[in-house]
C-alpha cells in the first residue's frame, strides 16, 4: 500500500459495518478516507476510534439516494480534497418487505435508490473530480452482493424484495462504466459480491435473522482487505468482478 500513502479514498455508507471496516483499514495503510453517511454521530464515534492513524479520517453527512446530498457532498470533497484517487460505493439497505405487498412503494424505492442509483450518483460526481486531477491511477469499487449474481430463497422467512434486482443492475452498471471507460488507462472498475456478512443489514431484515444466525458469515474485515487487494495488485490489472464467500455457505 506504498503507493497510496496520503491519497484520497471516499467511502460510502461509512457509518457501521463493511464501510466502517474499510475506512479503518485505508486509514490504517496510510490513506486519507473521506466517509459519507446519513448518520453523522457514527461518523464522529468512528473518527475518534480511528485517531491519529497513520492517515487521516474525515467525514461528511450524506444520504446516496437523495441526487441533491450526493451533489452537495461531493461539491464539499472537490473544494476540501481535489484529489480523490479511489470510491468505493458501499451504502447499501434492505427492508423486509416483497415485490407484491401493498402500499410498499416507497420502501421498494428507497431499496433502489440507495443500492443502485446511489452508487451512479456517486460515481457520476466522483468522475468529475477524478477527470481533473493529476493522478495516474483511479479506483471506482462497488459493494455489491452474491445476491447480485444468484437469487435464492434460502428460507420461507427470507423475503428478498427488489434487492437482487438493484444488486444486478449494479453489477450490469459496473461493467458499463468499465465499457464507457476504456479509453482511459487510468480507470479501474471493481465489484466485490460478499456471501454473508453479518453487519447492520441483517438487523433490517429480522425475519431472516433466525436462519441467518445459523449460516457461516464473513467478517466485514474479510471485506476491506478485499479492498486493500484490489487496490495492491498493480495498476496494469483490473479486477472486474470478485465473489468472496464464507467457507460452508451454500449459496
């Protein structure tokens, strides 16, 4: 992680869980990570864990699902920290609820706006300041799921809703973005797709909890240095798609 000491890193959904994981551990390797999230009280607790490590933590309130909050943040970023060299597009939410339940619209929306159209507003913005700066590599890194690749019902109580569908389009969107890019040597676009990870998200969705709590899980570090992976390998290669799962998970 030589090369990325004092570089900025944007972490999305930086709040709890794989986000949190992944900002400790950039800035740990020496990177200044910018976390945006709604909850901005998490953002302080974990700016005071963090400390004076190696790099540096810094944070902005931001909902990924609202255009506006995305805009208004990363006009923040592109004044304070110009040169934004990584994003990984983290937030995420999923809501225990079906496709056909009524009067579900707007849970159905907020699924997808956050899983899906936040992570494009995100990138959208990011692109914009990455495009102008003076680096030579930059790294977009979505957060997606195995659900983004296999739709099971791993239980009666497990209701998946638009959550798949969102976690698809990502995946469709991370490759389109790879395809608009190509030109750009500079560009490398990832998607990372856990299995099971037990963070916050399960909470959300306690009907599963039951089944959940029985199945083998991955830590939400397993995740970040996943990250840290991507980011090490070396700039001539992209990794486009990885699939990490826990050992003895069935999916």
């Amino acid at each position: 992680m030589e090369r990325w000491s004092r570089k900025v890193a944007v972490v999305t959904g930086c709040s709890s869980g794989i986000g949190a994981s992944i900002a400790r551990h950039l800035c740990k390797k020496g990177m200044i990570v910018i976390g945006l999230a709604r909850r901005v009280q998490r953002l302080e607790s974990l700016s005071k864990e963090i400390g004076d490590e190696e790099g540096a933590f810094h944070f902005h309130e931001c909902d990924v699902s609202n255009r506006l909050s995305v805009k208004n943040a990363f006009a923040w970023i592109a004044q304070n920290y110009p040169n934004v060299s990584v994003l990984v597009n983290n937030a995420g939410v999923n809501i225990s609820t079906s496709i056909l339940a009524e009067d579900n619209e707007a849970l159905l929306e907020s699924v997808v706006n956050t899983n899906l159209m936040g992570a494009l507003y995100c990138t959208k913005e990011v692109y914009k300041i990455m495009k102008q700066a003076n680096g030579d590599e930059f790294y977009i890194i979505n957060i997606n799921s195995i659900l983004g690749h296999n739709i099971f019902r791993a239980s009666r109580d497990v209701r998946l809703n638009v959550y798949p569908s969102a976690k698809f389009g990502l995946r469709a969107a991370s490759e389109v973005m790879r395809l608009e890019l190509l030109g750009d040597k500079r560009f490398h676009i990832s998607s990372i797709s856990p299995g099971l990870v037990k963070t916050e998200i399960v909470d959300m969705h306690p009907d599963a909890k039951k089944f959940i709590a029985a199945e083998p899980s991955l830590n939400t570090e397993d995740i970040a240095k996943t990250v840290e992976f991507i980011l090490t390998i070396g700039s001539h290669v992209q990794i486009a798609d990885i699939i990490i799962k826990p050992v003895g998970e069935r999916i």
